[in-house]
C-alpha cells in the first residue's frame, strides 16, 4: 500500500548526482575512493576525533567494534533490550554472552542505574544507544565502566552530532558507530561508519577493515606487499555511495535546520492534545543537544496505539511502532547471558508511535499529520488503558 504522507522519504540535498558522476569519471568507484577520502576528513574535523572509517552499514561498524575488542566466549557484553538487533548481534557473532540492561523510562536510553548489578568479572564491554537522538547519560555511565575496567561503546545511528553536556555524542566512548541508511539524518540509501577515539585501536582497524590483510601499510610504502595478518572482513563502501553521502554531509546545516524545524512543529503543535489524552512526548534533558531524529508518542496502552496507528492510516498516513524488546526475542534468549528482567522495555515497546519524520517533509504535510492526530480522542475511546 503507498500512502499520502510515508513514515519515511529519502531526501536529496544538493550535489548528490554530481558527485557520482565524478565518482564514476574518476574511475574508482570501489571502496577508499576520493570521496571516501572526504567523508574520513569531515567527520574527523567536524567531530575532533583521531579517526573516522565509512563502512557498509552501521551494523558493519558495531562488528568491527566488537573484533576490535577481542569479544569472545568467555566475555558478557551488555546492550540495552530496546534497540536494533544489529547492536546484540555483532557481539553475538562473536560468541560473547548478551547481558541486557532495562531503559529509563524518560529518554528510554539504558538505564545507567542498573549497570552496577548487571557487570560482573566477565563484562568486556557496555554498548550504549543514544535513543531518538537524545544522549544517554554518559559520565555515570562512564564511571561505572571505568570502576570495572570495562570498555563503552557508543551506538550513535540516531544521534549524529547531538551534545552530552556540550560534547557530541560518538565521541566520548572508546568507539562509536553511526547509520546512514535511508531512514536517518544523513544517509546514502545503505551506510555506516566506525567512529576510533582511541587511537590505540586505528591501525588495528584498519586491517579488519581491510579483510584482515595489511593493506593500508602497502599503500604507505611501508610494506613491499601486503598479506593477511588478522581477522576482518570487506567493510568499505564504493566510492559512489561516499559521493552520496559526501553532499548531505555538506548540507549539515540545511538539513538539521529542516529536522530542528519539524521536531519543534510537533511538540508544539501536539502539547496540549498530549496533555488532554494521556500521551506523553518525547523528553530532552536539559544538559543535552538532540539530533531531531524522530518524534514519537507514548500512549497509554497498546490498544491506544493501534487504534491510533489504524486512525491516521485511514487518512493515508503510514506510522510506526519500534523496537520490540531482544531480551524476549528466541535469538535474544539464546545468546543471552543468563535471565533479564526488563520491565520498562517491555512497557514502553507496546505503547510507543513513530511519527513520519523526513527531512523534506513540508508543513503542509506535517499539518496534515498533526490536524489528524488532534481528531483522535484517547478518552472517547471505550479502550481501558493498561
């Protein structure tokens, strides 16, 4: 079914065609091209880190992350229960355990207060999601895992340039990882990076990166050929994907302007309906910058949702649920460390509605959204919340 107002749209945002006509006349269309070469330079200027890596997928990236971290059998990694399969797996894959830590129930970011309980001597690592685009709570976060001796990955898909207390979010962990699929702030159709604040661990990626040869240090001249030398994999993206993604990254302003604008729109468009109905929007600490990746609304049932779900469908607006929890999931209970209780993820997920949220998603469409939304009464409803 094609719908008048999608839940998502990909968005040009200027140079796109012509830069993959230039990838295509330079005749390096495969991975670590010239405009891969840009895209390494302007997140590494823009962020103040020591090295940046585009890889294919953010999934990709989290998998580099866990390589680069030796996770293994012996090792417990801890995730969040509400995110993307992507964060547990590339651990998984690595044979390390998944230890799941429950959300707040505010920004629905983990839960930092549970983490003393949920590390034990076998805890590699703490793999944090900055939901929605908000930032978790990093310095508590931060402490705990220094305390044990454990390694903080940051999943930074959705937050892309937002702020902890003045300082972006993917810069604060010893790694990071970032999404450009279609869905988010910045994409080019299918992408990802690797985000290195360690530098201890940047040439090291870059073997992994390399299919696990030493590649990299050929082109240096420091090696007359190069071999395989450790575990890796093909994780660069062609250079025509780069060349995509180089121009939205030009477009920074433009575009998080455009999401700033939106975002703002329906807070304020749907505060006092949210008030009148039950509905909670979404909360940004004060001593945090957002991304503007999404909006959704907390309903107050699973009922609630779906009929909301099915009332704007019925005026051809496509909305959407979100994650469903991985620790009652059959993977997630299979590579699972031991039993997880998780009870605000599993609240949370039943109520949850994204609401459609694209960079060129024009005011009139918006207020087509919001004049539908603000039709439907929670309390008219014969539906007893739970």
């Amino acid at each position: 079914m094609s719908y008048r107002i999608p839940f998502n749209r990909p968005c040009l945002a200027g140079n796109e065609y012509k830069y993959i006509a230039e990838a295509i006349a330079n005749g390096h269309a495969s991975g670590d091209g010239p405009f891969t070469r840009r895209c390494h330079e302007f997140l590494q200027k823009e962020l103040g880190v020591p090295r940046a890596l585009l890889t294919t997928s953010c999934t990709h990236a989290l998998e580099m992350a866990a390589l680069l971290l030796d996770c293994g059998p012996d090792d417990e990694v801890i995730v969040p229960s509400f995110t993307f399969v992507s964060t547990a797996n590339a651990f998984a894959l690595r044979g390390a355990r998944l230890v799941y830590a429950d959300i707040r129930p505010d920004t629905l970011n983990l839960d930092e207060s549970c983490l003393g309980r949920l590390i034990t001597s076998r805890t590699k690592a703490i793999v944090v999601v900055h939901y929605a685009g908000v930032p978790c709570e990093m310095d508590s976060i931060l402490a705990v895992a220094a305390r044990h001796g454990v390694r903080v990955v940051e999943d930074n898909a959705h937050a892309l340039f937002s702020r902890y207390k003045g300082v972006y979010t993917g810069t604060i962990g010893c790694l990071a990882t970032q999404s450009f699929h279609e869905t988010k702030n910045f994409t080019c159709g299918e992408g990802g990076a690797l985000i290195i604040n360690d530098a201890a661990l940047i040439e090291r990626a870059l073997v992994i990166r390399e299919k696990g040869t030493n590649r990299s240090r050929f082109f240096r001249g420091e090696v007359d050929k190069y071999t395989w030398v450790d575990l890796g994999s093909s994780y660069l993206p062609s250079d025509l994907l780069s060349a995509f993604l180089l121009a939205q990254f030009e477009a920074k302003e433009k575009i998080q302007e455009k999401r700033r604008r939106i975002w703002n729109q329906y807070h304020e468009s749907l505060a006092d309906w949210a008030d009148s109905n039950d509905v909670r929007l979404p909360v940004v600490p004060a001593d945090c910058e957002q991304a503007y990746h999404m909006f959704y609304l907390l309903l107050p049932s699973l009922e609630h949702r779906d009929a909301l779900i099915s009332h704007l469908k019925s005026e051809s607006i496509l909305s959407v649920f979100h994650y469903t929890p991985l620790h009652l999931s059959e993977a997630g209970r299979k590579f699972s460390a031991r039993a997880s209780s998780c009870p605000v993820t599993e609240d949370i997920s039943e109520r949850l509605l994204r609401l459609p949220f694209y960079s060129d998603l024009t005011s009139d469409e918006q207020n087509q959204v919001t004049s539908t939304l603000l039709r439907f009464r929670i309390r008219s409803l014969s539906i007893r919340a739970g």
